[in-house]
C-alpha cells in the first residue's frame, strides 16, 4: 500500500507551467525551494509556488512524486540546460527554413536530464512538423514535442512592459485567459481605437475584463447621459455622470443652468415626481382637514354590468297529421315504384394510391365473371 502524500506542492517551470505533485517523503518544503520532481520520462525542476493539504486538493491533478529539494549540482544543470536550449531553437530554426515551413519559434524548454525537449511556436494554420520532428530527434537523441500556441500565450512566455508601465499580466500573474469582448470597452465608455485597448498580443487588454462587473452595477445605479426625467417635480436633462466622484450634473429646461448633486440627493430627489400639495382650505370638506393635503383620492371604478344570458326561442311542438291506413299502404306502393324507376348507385369506396387500383382491378375480375 502507499503511503498517503503528506502534503501537495504546486511548482512553476520555465514556460510557466503549473503542476501538482506529491509529497511522500517527511522532507519540509518552503515555498520558493527548488525541488526536483519525477516526471513521465525523468526527472524535472521547478520551483515550489503553492501547498496544499490533501483533502483540498484533487488527486487526478498529480503529476509525479517530490524527490529533494535541488542541491548545488541540480542548480548547476539547469543552469546549463538555458545554454542548451539556445542551441536547440538556432537549429530549429534552421531547419525551418530549409522544410520552409510557415511556423514561428516562440521558446524551448529541456528537462533536468535532457530525456524530453518541448519547441513552442505559433502559426496561423494547421503545420504539418513530422519531418521536422524527425530531424531534432535524430540532432540531440531526445524525446521532440512541438506545442503550437496562441497569440497570447507567445506574449506570456516572451513577457514585456504593458502601456501602463507594468509587467504583462499574463507573464506576472495570470494563470487562465478570459475572454474579452468589444462590449466591455463600450462599458467602460473608452475610445475603441485599436492602439489604445490592445496590448503586446494585439489582442484586447486582459485588464479590461478587471472593472466589467463594477461598471455593470454602476449602469443599474447612474442614469444614461441625455436622459430626461422629473426631478423635484420639474423637467431636467442628464449632462454628465462622474462614476468615481459619485456625482450627477443636470441641466434644468426652463432656466438651462445645471446643478450637480450627489447619486444619493439624486434618488432621493427623484421620487418627489411633483412639488409638495398646498394644505386644503374648504372647510367644508370632510375628507381632510386644514393640516392635511387636499383629498385627492380616485373614486372607485363603477362595477361592470353581468351580461345577459342569451334566450332560446320558444319551439311551439309541431302536431303529427293522422294517417289513414289505407291511405299508408298506397303511399308506400308508390314509393316503391319511384324507387325502381331510379338507376342503382353504386357504393364506392374512393382510396387513394394503391388502394384505389386494387378497387378498380376487383370490379374487372366480377365484371368478367
């Protein structure tokens, strides 16, 4: 039986990649060590970003086992793995050139051992690479992989600055793509130029999916520039929304000066839809007194008529004339003779398709008969 894993460490290798592995050993793991893991074919290096207990965790996830944590002369490999790896993408690309294949070379990855060597590269079709794979493999007698990725995962690997200043977000800290749209820019009210929402991938800035939902609770809260609504009673125009200042400008019709007032004077205003009713001075009227508003109560709606149920008309019952029986066996004589008079109808039963030619073909067989 095995042992259970005391603990599951997630490590980052070079391409940024996130693995979970398990941790049989009673070696203490800090975060940040470099340890070195077991893998599919070998052994690999990373270093240790996260630690998580084994009910937290899903086991499937799990790569390998933990072995030790990197000693001087595990450093020093890796170390010459970054030299190696250069000379493996020159004569990638070489050999490129010469199957000229429309491929472009992003970066390459070796394991501590050099038993498997990784080649990302982006494209803009489908390539077929098995010749080329052919030719590293039989180069530096390693397992070849070769990963063809996006547009955005080249800029992760590659890193850079972004326009504001900062490290690429997909290099500095994002482990998944989300998936940005032009609604989020018109959202967010920006200029859909293209210079200025793209980013190193030119594709649209990750960072415009961060405010999404803030602007999406904003736009139920702010009423729309150029709306035109009753405020105190009287008609007024929205001039401009100030989402961070919390702030609200209008523009009054009669006088055209504008006033700015804060989202929660703003509502509360809103609800008064007329001015506040004059005390009512009737003092003959009943249903209020001087202190209160004038009654302005609806009256009540006068109820719909029932409709009337329709009448049948009266059938008087009809008299049956008497009958001599004399007179009935005559009319019977002559109906009979009417009736003989008139040429027999046949009964036909009229089908459709085949049922009416199977008819037909049974009225020729007792024809001939």
């Amino acid at each position: 039986m095995e042992n259970l894993p005391l603990e599951i460490i997630q490590l980052a290798f070079k391409s940024r990649r996130l693995l979970m592995f398990a941790n049989r050993t009673s070696k203490p793991v800090n975060m940040g060590d470099m340890a070195v893991v077991s893998v599919d074919r070998g052994e690999d290096m990373g270093r240790v970003v996260d630690k998580l207990p084994p009910s937290e965790s899903n086991m499937e996830r799990i790569e390998g086992n933990f072995l030790r944590i990197s000693t001087d002369a595990d450093i020093e490999k890796h170390r010459s793995n970054s030299e190696f790896e250069k000379e493996v993408l020159q004569h990638c690309e070489s050999r490129v050139k010469v199957r000229n294949l429309e491929m472009r070379l992003t970066d390459c990855e070796s394991q501590l051992d050099r038993n498997r060597i990784r080649i990302f590269f982006t494209a803009d079709q489908r390539t077929d690479f098995r010749g080329l794979v052919r030719d590293m493999a039989s180069a530096f007698r390693a397992r070849i992989e070769m990963r063809q990725i996006g547009v955005r995962d080249d800029a992760k690997y590659k890193d850079g600055v972004g326009i504001c200043g900062r490290q690429l977000c997909c290099a500095g800290f994002l482990n998944e793509f989300k998936s940005v749209t032009l609604k989020s820019v018109r959202d967010q009210h920006l200029s859909p130029n293209p210079s200025k929402v793209s980013g190193a991938c030119s594709r649209l800035m990750c960072c415009l999916e961060y405010e999404t939902e803030f602007y999406h609770k904003a736009s139920k809260t702010y009423p729309r520039p150029g709306v035109k609504l009753k405020v105190n009673g009287m008609q007024a125009t929205i001039r401009e929304v100030n989402i961070f200042k919390e702030t609200v400008t209008l523009q009054w019709e009669g006088s055209g000066e504008e006033e700015t007032q804060s989202i929660e004077d703003f509502h509360r205003r809103r609800t008064m839809t007329s001015l506040p009713p004059s005390p009512c001075l009737d003092s003959k009227c009943d249903n209020c007194s001087d202190a209160k508003p004038k009654h302005t109560a609806r009256p009540k709606p006068k109820p719909m008529p029932k409709p009337r149920p329709r009448s049948k008309p009266i059938q008087k019952p009809q008299s049956k004339p008497e009958i001599d029986p004399s007179a009935q066996n005559t009319s019977s004589t002559t109906e009979t003779d009417e009736n003989a008079d008139k040429p027999v109808k046949k009964n036909r039963r009229r089908g459709r398709g085949r049922y009416r030619r199977k008819s037909s073909k049974k009225e020729e067989r007792t024809s001939d008969a």
